[in-house]
C-alpha cells in the first residue's frame, strides 16, 4: 500500500472509529478533560457484549496506528485495550459456579462508596512523600451521576506534618517563589500547621468544614468526591495528597485561607503557577489547566457575592501543583478575618459549585 492510501485509509478508519465512539457515548456529557477516571470504568461495566464486538472488531487494525495524536480517540483506544484485557479475563473464568464474578480488568479500578483510598507505592512520586499512612475516602453520588471526582482537600490536619520534609518539586529543583517556604528551598514542611483565625479557631478546622458542605453540595450536583482528608487529621502529606488526587480524582480542590496577618478580610483568591516553573514537568504539561480550574472557581465565588482579592490569583510555587497532573489548584477563601460562619461556608459552596459546573461545562 503507497503511503498515501495508507493515510487515506488509517483517516477513514479513524473517523470511523469516532463515529462509533459517539454513539457509543450518547448518554454521556463531554467536557473539557475528555474521558475521566470515574468514566472510563462505568462505561466499561455499562457495555454490552455485542458493542465490545463491533468496537474491537473496528479497533483491532487501528491499534497498530501510533501516529495519530488526537486526544479524545487516545484515550479511547486505552478505554478499549482494557475491554480486550477484560474480555480475555471473562473467557478464562468461563461459567465456573466456585469462582465469583469479579469486576473486569479496566487499569482503572471501580471504587466503592465510602472506600479507603490509600497511596500505591506504584504511584509516580508516591516515593517522594514522607507520611502516607492515612486515607482519602470516595464518597459516591446516589443520582444523576456525572462520572467526574472530585477531590477536595480539606487543608493542613496532619499531626507531625511540621516536623518533616519533602522536596518542594519532583526533580529536586529550588523553589522558585516564596511562601510559606522561602524561595531557593529544596524541601518544604510535608504539611504545615496553617494559621489561627483571628477568633482563636484553627485553619485546619475550617477547611474541614468547608469540605464537607462542599462534598454535600458537590454529591448532590451528581459528583463524586474524593475527601483527601475526612477527619480532624489525615496522615497524609500535600506530595501524597497530590498523589493520591493524581491517580483517583478527575481534578484537586484544595481548601485553605491565608496566613497573611492581615487585620481585614482581603477576599478569595486561588494560587496560580508562577512562570518560573512551567518548563519544568508536570508544571509544563498540566500549568494551563490548573490556572483555567482557579479563574473558574474564583469567577463563581464572584458571582455569589465573595470578595475578591485583585485579580483573583496570586502566582505561588505550591508543592501541591508542582506534583498535580490533572486540573489542581489551592484555593484561599479568605484569611484570619474572614467570617467563617456556616452561612459564609454556604455561600462559599454555591460559588465554587458555580465554578466546578462551568469548568465541566454543566
Ligand atoms: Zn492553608
């Protein structure tokens, strides 16, 4: 076959296999990542048999194209590689009465409501963080799923955070803006304490509240949420929060309100990357969806009638994004004279809500 037929055809076989994929994805809601985790397991558990037939049949050729780049059938031909591997695994168990019915081989696995998540050692960095003990917990919507998680990170709460260390980017690099860790640092508090409100109540207390109102309001909406921390504490540092959002959460939605001794509210704002680290990776892969998620979120707060501190970003070399590969952002809703009353938590929701729907497309 001359290059140029086999061009033409891998074209024709590709928009067939979009076709497919459409049809075959109807029901279910696009958005701007694509496919995500949640999605990609729901779906496969939804198939029929015959749409596995026809789609491997039109699949079995094109899998030997590397050369096509287009994100949305990429991430098919993953979906349907796993249907393969899913396939060959039902064969093997057949009809045996003794060998219960498992769950099929999807790479992405099929969580549970109210499931521990704890770190997989396999996990990339996962070797970087120092307390990894804790778990994360999956809280699952009852209706109107929308096969997105969402993971919220409630914060500080880790006992003993303070008093050890991780490295502030993947590759061991400074950092690159000060913070609550000077720049030119290698390492960073694994999770600081956070600050006190001006009315004697902890950071971390706060953030945890704000989780949870947020998970109830996010689960009803039709999320899922991964709660990173569903405690007083979690044992589990901001590489190995990051880590664990990474590999579970279709996006990373961490909480906080700043230290910045200010003796007025000076309003929301969410951290974006500074330009100093969006060469390096993941920061270069993943900087521009972070910053959108931010503006997104912020732009709700705003719409609810949050303050909003100037442009609504503040650039910071956060541990947090320097390890995210999916949409992540640390969002600061306030600081140490802000009112934290539920009402204020409430309205706070509804804003991040606005700005989760518009980032999803909702
Ligand atoms: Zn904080």
């Amino acid at each position: 076959m001359s290059k140029v037929t086999r061009i033409i055809s891998v074209s024709m076989m590709l928009t067939v296999l979009s076709a497919i994929i459409l049809v075959g994805c109807g029901n279910r809601h696009s958005d701007k990542t694509g496919f995500n985790k949640s999605d990609i397991a729901e779906t496969i558990s939804q198939t029929s048999e015959s749409e596995k037939g026809s789609q491997m049949d039109s699949l079995s050729e094109d899998n030997t194209d590397t050369e096509t780049t287009d994100a949305e059938i990429t991430d098919t031909e993953a979906e349907d590689s796993g249907q393969t591997a899913s396939e060959e695994d039902s064969q093997e168990e057949t009809s045996n009465p003794y060998i219960a019915a498992r769950e099929p081989y999807t790479r992405v696995p099929v969580y549970e409501d109210m499931e521990h998540i704890y770190m997989n050692t396999t996990w990339e960095y996962a070797d970087h963080s120092a307390i990894s003990d804790g778990y994360a917990v999956l809280y699952k919507a009852a209706g109107e799923r929308k096969n997105i998680i969402v993971g919220v990170n409630a914060g500080h709460g880790t006992a003993g955070g303070s008093s050890v260390r991780t490295l502030c980017h993947p590759d061991g690099s400074p950092k690159s803006t000060g913070g609550s860790t000077a720049a030119g640092a290698t390492t960073a508090t694994a999770v600081s304490g956070g600050m006190t409100f001006y009315d004697g109540t902890s950071e971390s207390e706060v953030t945890f509240r704000m989780a949870q109102i947020l998970r109830d309001r996010l689960l009803s909406q039709g999320y899922d949420v991964l709660m990173v921390r569903d405690d007083a504490d979690v044992q589990l540092d901001n590489v190995a929060r990051t880590v664990i959002c990474n590999n579970v959460a279709d996006c990373h939605i961490s909480l906080h309100w700043d230290g910045d001794g200010l003796s007025y509210d000076k309003g929301c704002f969410y951290i974006a990357v500074p330009d100093a680290i969006k060469d390096m990776e993941p920061v270069a892969t993943h900087w521009q969806q972070h910053n959108v998620l931010g503006a997104s979120l912020v732009n709700g707060l705003g719409d609810v009638g949050m303050k909003i501190h100037g442009s609504g970003s503040m650039a910071i070399d956060l541990t947090q994004t320097s390890y995210s590969t999916i949409p992540s952002v640390d969002m600061e809703l306030g600081n140490a004279s802000s009112d934290h009353s539920d009402e204020t938590l409430e309205n706070i929701a509804d804003g991040l809500m606005a700005g989760i729907n518009a980032y999803y497309g909702y």
